[in-house]
C-alpha cells in the first residue's frame, strides 16, 4: 500500500502551522476526526469516502 496519501495528509497540516494561520490545523484537525467519525462503519471503503467528501463539498 502506498504510504502517498499519509505523507500529503502531513504536509498538509504542517503547512497549516504557525502564527500566520491561527487555529487552521486545529481546525483541519477536528473535520479530519468527525469524518474519521461519521465513516468508521465503512472500514475504508473509497467509494463510501469519495461520495462523503462530494456530499460534504456540496454543503459548504
């Protein structure tokens, strides 16, 4: 299994640190958990996530 998608997902949040961006990663942190969350049943089903994430996007 590609390790591609942890590595973005930190570099992505350490890009978040720091005092120009406030809470930011903080923020980032607690989406990433309540997705974690409202996906746990799905045992890491792509499909299931990539359709959550489209919901979500529409929502916004």
């Amino acid at each position: 299994m590609s390790q591609l998608p942890f590595i973005v997902l930190l570099r992505t949040l350490n890009g978040l640190a720091g005092p120009l961006h406030g809470l930011a990663s903080q923020e980032v942190l607690l989406w990433i958990n309540s997705v974690m969350e409202d996906t746990e049943e799905w045992k890491g089903s792509l499909s299931q996530t990539v359709l959550y994430l489209l919901n979500y996007q529409a929502l916004i």
